[in-house]
C-alpha cells in the first residue's frame, strides 16, 4: 500500500514536473520570436544610419508619423535612430541572459524529470517482483 | 577529409537518430529556401522601382500625369521637378534626393541584395548537401539493418 501512493506522488510530481517544462519550452519560443523581431528592427535602423551618414548637411530628411510627413533636422534624425539602435542592442542583450536562464533551468528541469522516471520505474520493478 | 570525419561520426549513429538529424537539414534548407526567394522578390522589386525611377528622369517638367490616390483612383496632375525624388530608408524615414543619388540608391540596395543572396546560397548548399549525405547513410544503414531481418 505504501509503494502505491508513494508510486502516485511520484507520478504527481512527474506531471507538475512536465507541466514546468513544458512551459519553460514556450517561454524560450516567445523569447526566440522577441529576439527575432528585435533584430530585424536593428538591422532596419542600422541601414537607416549608414544613409543618413552618407548625406550632406542641409540635406532634406522626414519622418513618416503617422499619415504625417514630418520634416526632420539631420542631427536629430541621426541622434534618433542612434538612440533606437542603443535600446534595441540593450534589449537584445537582456533577452540573451534570460534566454541562458531559461535554458538552464530547462536542463535542470530535464534532468529532474528522468530522476523521477527512473524512481518510477524502479518502484514499479520493485512491485512487479513482489 | 572533414566531410569525411562528419561521415564517421554519422555511422556510429542509429537510424532514429540520423532521421531527426536529416529532418532537422531538411528543415534548415527549407528555411534558407525561403529566405532566398524573399531576397529575389525584393530584389525585384528594387529593380522595377529602378526603373521607373529611370523613367521619370525622362519626363520634361509639367508632364500630365495620373497620379494614384487609391489602388482604384487615380487623378489628374502635372509633374513637378523630377529632379529631386524622395526616398524610404526604412523606419519610417524619408530622405529627399536627386534623382542621380536616387538611382544610385537603388543601385547600392540591389547590390546589397545581391551579396546576401550569394552568401545564404553558399550556406544553402551547404546545408543541402549535409541534408543529402545524412539520408545517404541512413539508407546504407537501412540496407544493412534488413536483410538480417
């Protein structure tokens, strides 16, 4: 009677065990499709840059707000696209170190799981002889 | 010789395994597939505004023009200097050019273009080949595995 129940908490814990991981795994897709959008933008904003660099200084730039054509000072377009390039490369970084930390504990939570697995089994091994 | 050392490796693995890892290359190239038709369309695409960019160097000053205010109206109007051009950077921002750096704009894009598209086209084939190489051994495996059945 005992090795039942304690068959059955152990099979809890493989559930609630699972349930983590699995959401572990759709934490680190989401961070992936983050990851993914943020770079896109950063190579956008990093084209931008190289032609705003390329242009003179009285040269003519606007900005699309929306169904606004908004003229622009150069100087203020470059600190602009500048500053987005920094956030974007700042958030980037931040997602990584999450990225690792969820890794990690996605390992750990792995590794956890076949523990239980294999106390599962053993105990079922157990019973089966007896 | 590193194909090779890639292909010693393959051999010691079971036939499960080397099926994920060639559905894994497959997916890959099928993904590097897509990324280079992207490249093409928009490759294209800067072409034909390249083009038209070309075109309207040519019209005189004061041309009566159609000019599309929806994809289904369009109205009357004249031309104005086709000398200056302005030009989508990207992130919502316009930069007013002449019509020399507008093309060269162009220019400048599509080669850029056509850089990346060399480049994922080497890397395509790479993985292509890998793709190929690792459903060759599971076959030889495969082979080997069922006449002892």
């Amino acid at each position: 009677m005992g090795s039942t129940s304690a068959l059955k908490e152990l099979q809890r814990d493989l559930e609630n065990k699972a349930n983590d991981l699995s959401k572990l795994q759709k934490d680190i897709a989401k961070n992936h499709q983050v990851r993914k959008k943020y770079t896109i933008q950063l190579g956008e904003n990093e084209l931008v840059l190289k032609e705003l660099d390329l242009l003179n200084e009285d040269a003519n730039v606007y900005k699309l707000i929306g169904p606004v054509l908004v003229k622009q000072d150069l100087a203020e377009a470059n600190a602009n696209v500048r500053k987005r390039i920094d956030y974007i490369s700042t958030e980037l970084k931040r997602l990584d170190g999450i990225l690792q930390d969820l890794e990690e504990k996605q390992n750990s939570k792995k590794e956890a799981i076949f523990k239980v697995q294999q106390r599962i089994q053993s105990l079922q091994a157990g019973k089966g002889k007896a | 010789m590193a194909s090779r050392g890639v292909g010693l490796e393959m051999e010691k693995m079971s036939v499960e395994q080397l099926r994920a890892l060639k559905e894994q290359a497959d997916l890959e190239f099928n993904l590097f597939q897509d990324s280079l038709n992207n490249i093409r369309t928009a490759t294209a695409r800067l072409e034909i505004a390249s083009t038209a960019l070309h075109d309207l160097s040519l019209r005189p000053q004061g041309k009566k023009m159609l000019v599309p205010l929806t994809a289904s109206l369009y109205v009357p109007g004249t031309l104005d200097d086709s000398e200056k051009v302005l030009v989508d950077v990207g992130t919502g921002y316009f930069i007013e050019k002449t019509m020399m750096e507008g093309k060269e704009y162009c220019e400048r894009k599509i080669n850029l273009l056509k850089s990346n598209y060399d480049q994922l086209l080497e890397v395509a084939t790479k993985k292509k080949s890998i793709a190929d190489e690792t459903g060759a051994i599971l076959q030889a495996k495969l082979k080997q595995l069922a006449p002892i059945q």
